[in-house]
C-alpha cells in the first residue's frame, strides 16, 4: 500500500519507548512512530546498496555495482601505465637488470599496498560502509570519544549504526591506547590535524589527477603528429577537463554505467597488449616475480634508486579512490572487481612494458604509445583519452564524498550537497567544490603544461594519504580491532614501512614540483582548522552562557504574552537552552504558545537509522508547550524540503504528547520535580494547544544570526584569526538557513555576538 507517495514498505519503523523510563531503544508497553524529518526522501532509497561488508546483497546487484565500479573508482589507478616508467626513468635506462628490479619494485607495491593493504584490510575499516580519512577519523571517535566538540549524549550510544562490533576479548594495550586518546587534549588534537592533512591531501590528488592523467593521453598523439607542440596539447587538455567537470552535475551513477564500458575495454586492451609484448620482446621478465631483483637494483643505483622510487609510487595512484570512494558502492562489489578485472590487467600492463623496454630502452619517454602495435595505436589513444577522463572522476568523485563527511563533522564550511541517485544515497555532487577543483585544475595545467613535475607533486601527495592511513589503520587495528600484536608489526614493518619510504623519496623533489601539492593542503588545511576552531569556540561559548533551569522559568514566568504558533528555535546546543533564546526574549517579551527547540547534531557514523532519528524532550515540567527535539543524523544523510520536516515533526510531537513520555532534563536523568505524568486531560489539553498553533499562527522558524569575535585582551594573532578570517570564510559560505531549507518567509533571525 502506498501513502504521500511512500510505499509501506519504505517508511521507518516503530520505536517503542519504555513507560516506565523514557530511554529509547527498551521495549515497553507504549510506541511512538518515529519518522525521519529531515531525511524522509531518504527512506525512499532501496535499502540494497549495500553500505556494510556484513550485508547479504543479492548477486545479480554485487555483479552490476562491481561493473559500475570499474567506471568510477579505478581510472586513476588504470590510467598510470601511461606515464609510470617515463616517471621512474627520467634521465634513461642506465643498466639492462634496471628494468627489471623497477618491475619487480611495481609489481610486489602493487601487491603489498593496492592489494592486500587496500583491496582486504583497509576496506574492512569502513565506517558502516563509508570510507577515506574521516570515515577512519569518525571510527576512532566513537569507539574512544576523541571529538574536540562537546557535543555528545548518552542516549547516542543507544543509536544501532553508533555500537561496533568488536572482538570481545581485552587487551590492555587497547585500553591503554583508548584511555590515552580520551584523555589526551594534545592527542586530540594530533588526531584531528593528521585527518584534516590527510583529507587536504585527498582533495590536493583530486586536483592533481585530472591534470596527470589528461596531459598523458593526449600527449600520447605526439607519436602520430610531431607538429604538435606543448602549448597545443595543452589547449587541448584544458578543453577536455572543463568539459568533464561540467558532467559531474549527472551524478556518478550516470556517470558510472556510462564510463564502465570504456575502462572495461581499456582494462582488456592494455592487458591484451601486455601478453603480446609479452611474448614477442621478451618472455624472460617474468623473472622479476623474484624480489633479488630490487636488492640488485638498489646495490647498482644506491641513491638513484631511492629517489626513482618517486616514480614507482605512482603506479599506486587511485588506490586510495579504492577506499574513498567504497561509500558509492560495496566492499564484495569492489574487491570482485580488483581481483578480477583491474589488477590483473594492469601488472600484465607493466610487464608487457618491460618487455619492450628490454629491446628499446631508448623510447623510455613514450613507453605505453610506443610498444602500442601500429594497428592499435589509433584505438588504444582514443580509448586511452576516455580512460584519463575517467580517472579524473574517480577522485572527483572521492573527493565529493570526503567534503560532505567533513562538512558533516563541522570541519569544512557549509556548501549544497546534491543527492544524484535515489537508489545510491552516497552518490553526490558538490556544485561548489566542483567549480573550485576545475579552475584548479586548468590553472595547474596551464602552469605546468607536461606531466614530468605535476609527475612529482603527484607522488607527494599519494603518498601523504597513504602513509596517514596506515596511520590510522595501526590505531584502529590495536584499539577496536584488537588485532594480534604480531600481525601489527608484520604489517608496520612491511606496509607502513615501504610506505614512508616512498613517503621520503618522493619529498626529496619537493623543488621539482612537489611542493604544489602542499601548497594546496596547507590552503584546505587552513581553511577546514580555521572553520573548525571557529565552531568549537561557537559551542564552547553557548554551552558556558546556556539558560539555566532557574532563568528558564523565571523567563516564563515574566513572558507578557504567548501568542498562538508553533516556532522551531533552532541551536546547536543539544545540553541547556543557547542563550540566543534569553536574547530574544529580551528584545520580543512574548513567545509562541509552542516552542521547539530544535538540535541538528551530526553523530560520527555514517548513516542514523530512520527510526531512531528523533529525540524528544519536554524542557521543564512546570512549563507548557515547549519542548526539545534532537534531530540525530550521520554525515551522509539527505535532507529534504521543509514541508515534509514541519508535517513529520509535529505528528512527532503529539505522539510524543499522546503516549504520556515521562519528562526529563536536559541531562537525560529523572527530573528534580519527579517524574511528571499528564492524565488523559492534560495529554488532550496539549495536543489541542498543537492543534491550535498550527492553525491559527501556523508554523515560524527562530534561527541566530551571530557574529563573531575575539574576547577583550585577545592577542593580535586571536583577533586577526577570528575577527578578520573566520567572520570573511563565515560570510562566503552558505547560511544555516539554506543548509537546512528553511523558508525564508517564516525566518525571524535573532542578533547575538559570542565573545571567544
């Protein structure tokens, strides 16, 4: 059966609520509907995208989300034959042996990080399914309370998704691991400047990539044009990205069944053409499975080897996409995918390589389109411009899912985050960002114009974000995990290990390039820490300034008059009444004779289950008609227009009213007045009171308008911060309003400055 257009089946469940206690999530003998306001459209998703590794998706769904895959997330990671071994040799070939120690350094990289520190660990670390820096970020703090703000309830345990699953034994490194991270302020705040470098990093590749990629296949029609210069091929490029990024609008699964097909033939192309070269140059690389080959290459070069290993990393750009990029699909879907399709193709690719080079060491600079046979080289270019384009949408795409996470977790200014899929909830596109990543990315093409130096700014910035979520994987191994102490230093010791190496080598061409990338981090860095302090100190402010239980009634009590309407006062604040309320009571001494105050709060996990979404409260027993409504949600959840958020609230609240939930304060515990039940009467006498207000005044929205500055004696460096930086990025970016739909012809907006 289907109702307001929602189907039965789609609509949230009961959550039944104790009539003895109030806790959520206890079975009693009353219920109350809970439906998702702000994210009903989201109840119309199918439920069979498959977000946790745990779900049991049918095959015939892994097998299409595996497909669509392919054409999101493994551009960049199938694109890096066209410019590795020009990367890694850029002088030339030196020594025969040479070849194959690089190939033996590729292939075992591949192996070691791409697959099993990626494609079977890393993805395993999802939270409920989301991946990237924040994912891991979130994980850590729910399992040890490492947030910096302080914003978190009791009751928020009692969310399904918020409870891990973790082994049940107890070790004392882990809980010695958790208690230094809870009670650790310098620790805190180490955690979260590591994760918002690692994000800047993210977005630093998914500026880089587009670049990279593009500048490499096109530069690949030189073999047939010599006429073409630099300036040409870059023109070209520029075209090309700008018109990719303005398909981002279609969103990714448009986007993803289109490019599919095309990467599928790249990935059987370059691994059909690998065996023929295979097989026609030399059969004997095959001997580069043997590692000695690394050892013997590393005695010859000493130094040269080391700094080349810059250009080995780059065969493993776009294995971070694997992981980033997981939320748009499923852990079977990829992993089938890598196994099967991608990796496969891509050392056959590499080897191939070799084996022309054992034969040709002098075309080392054009590598790919030179061992190309002459009949391919028309197809294979035109195939391998698609294949770069793609690339580029896997770290758009990545970093798309990596802004709305930090947006979520007030570590990135406000911007719109457009749902494009309603089978997909992951799948988004950030018209903001995207605007911001293309004129990046053409000013850095027009800059650089060849890919040797973006080669090296490149490397950096893999390798940052690899070696900070080894990081974190160590943390999330030994602290929720409770992995073996000996399998974590076999993993230190091997995979982190190689990774700081690379880590190490490719910051050593930090003046041939490298230092673009950390140009860029160190902007997004600012821009995300500065967002940051300034909404800690926001809700530090009103958390120390809150209305007190006393104010709150003598307020009340004081009011000249209480006109009819329901107002949504909208706060932060999820402990106390923001004094923004006691602020606007002093300048309008009358109140609607229904007041909500209404908390959006983020919790660190992805998704909050529809019917566990809203919290109620009633503020203060002695006081009628006014209540508090925390509004639970995780940092990929949509939101909806605001007629569906003011039905579904409300019905809410009268069956809240109606089931005679016992009242409680603000900090969940029994009131000091006792437990407080309305008889049949009085349950009656305030739903009429809803009924009313909604009628006769209908419904207003109360939101602050703060403005922001340094506390008197603040230093310079303070008062440049907020006063002059925090208030010009708070100006820039989209209001509370429009973050969440309110209308703006029923927007009264309160003036108060916070002093911090």
């Amino acid at each position: 059966m289907e109702r307001d257009g929602i189907t039965e089946e789609e609509r949230p469940k009961v959550l039944e609520v104790d009539s003895t206690d109030g806790h959520e999530g206890d079975k009693g003998s009353r219920k109350i509907k809970k439906f998702d306001s702000f994210d009903i459209e989201t109840s119309r998703f199918k439920s069979d995208h498959g977000y946790s590794s745990k779900e049991n998706l049918a095959w015939v769904m892994i097998l299409k989300l595996a497909i669509q895959s392919i054409g999101v997330v493994y551009g960049d990671l199938g694109t890096s034959p066209l410019y590795v071994m020009s990367g890694i040799f850029p002088d030339g070939i030196k020594h025969e042996d040479d070849i194959l120690g690089v190939l033996s350094l590729i292939f075992y990289s591949i192996i070691l990080i791409g697959l099993i520190k990626y494609v079977f660990i890393v993805l395993s670390a999802n939270d409920n399914g989301d991946g990237g820096t924040f994912a891991l970020y979130s994980l850590m703090c729910r399992y040890a309370k490492a947030s910096l703000t302080p914003n978190q309830q009791a009751e928020d345990k009692e969310v399904s998704n918020y409870r891990l699953e973790v082994p049940s034994r107890h070790f004392r490194r882990a809980s010695a691991m958790k208690s230094f991270l809870e009670n650790n302020e310098a620790a805190k705040y180490l955690l979260l400047f590591v994760t918002i470098l690692g994000t800047a990093m993210v977005i630093g590749d998914g500026i880089l990539t587009p670049c990279i990629s593009v500048l490499s296949a096109v530069g690949g029609i030189q073999e047939a044009a010599n006429s073409l210069g630099e300036n040409q091929i870059m023109w070209i490029s520029v075209v090309i990205l700008i018109l990719l990024f303005q398909v981002q609008r279609l969103g990714t699964h448009k986007v993803g069944y289109s490019f599919a097909p095309i990467l599928s033939i790249w990935f059987l192309g370059i691994g059909l053409i690998g065996i023929y070269n295979i097989a026609k140059h030399d059969s004997g690389v095959i001997k580069a499975v043997n590692p000695l080959y690394i050892v013997h290459y590393f005695m010859r070069n000493k130094k040269e080897a080391w700094i080349s290993l810059g250009g080995v990393i780059l065969c493993l750009t776009g294995s971070e996409a694997l992981f980033a990029d997981m939320g748009h699909f499923n852990i079977l879907s990829i992993q089938l995918s890598s196994c099967l399709v991608v990796l496969p193709s891509i050392i056959l690719a590499y080897f191939g390589q070799a084996a022309y080079l054992r034969k040709h060491s002098e075309n080392v600079a054009s590598t790919f389109y030179s061992s190309l046979p002459k009949s391919m080289y028309w197809p294979m270019f035109v195939i391998a411009v698609l294949a770069a384009i793609i690339a580029s949408q896997a770290m758009i795409s990545a970093t798309f899912a990596i802004v709305k996470q930090s947006v979520a977790l007030g570590c990135f200014p406000n911007v719109k985050v457009v749902h494009t899929s309603q089978k997909h909830e992951g799948q988004i596109y950030i018209p903001e960002v995207n605007t911001l990543l293309m004129l990046t990315c053409v000013g850095v093409t027009l800059g650089f114009k060849t890919t040797l130096k973006l080669g090296n700014a490149y490397g950096i910035a893999v390798a940052f974000v690899f070696a900070i979520t080894s990081t974190f994987l160590v943390i999330v191994m030994v602290m929720i995990w409770k992995t073996n102490i000996l399998l974590v230093i076999l993993y230190v010791l091997t995979i982190g290990l190689i990774e700081y190496v690379f880590l190490s080598s490719v910051l050593y061409k930090f003046l041939d390039g490298g230092y673009v990338p950390l140009f860029f981090a160190a902007v997004m860095m600012t821009i995300m820490l500065l967002w940051n302090y300034g909404y800690r100190k926001k809700y530090e402010f009103q958390l120390e300034n809150k209305v007190s239980r006393e104010a709150l009634v003598t307020i009340m009590s004081n009011t000249i008059h209480r006109a009819p309407g329901v107002a949504l006062f909208y706060t932060e604040l999820v402990h106390g009444i923001s004094p923004i309320f006691a602020q606007y009571v002093a300048n309008v001494p009358a109140l609607h004779s229904v007041l909500v105050f209404v908390s959006i709060k983020s919790l660190p996990i992805s998704n909050v289950p529809l019917e566990e979404r809203f919290f109620f409260r009633q503020v203060e027993p002695q006081v009628s008609g006014m209540y508090r409504c925390v509004v639970r949600y995780g940092y990929r959840d949509a939101k909806i227009e605001p007629q569906f958020f003011e039905k579904v609230l409300i019905d809410q609240l009268k069956d809240f009213i109606h089931n005679n939930a016992p009242y409680a304060d603000e900090r969940g515990e029994a009131s000091d007045h006792g437990i407080a039940m309305i008889n049949e009467e009085g349950v009656q006498r305030e739903i009429a009171l809803v009924d009313e207000a909604i009628k006769i005044g209908g419904i207003m929205y109360l939101m602050g308008q703060s403005e922001v500055k340094a506390s008197r004696g603040s230093g310079f460096a303070k008062r440049f911060v907020i006063n002059c930086l925090y208030n010009w990025l708070k100006r820039c970016v989209r209001q509370p309003e429009d973050v969440f739909n309110v209308p703006h012809k029923r927007l009264l907006k309160v003036g108060i400055t916070y002093e911090i």
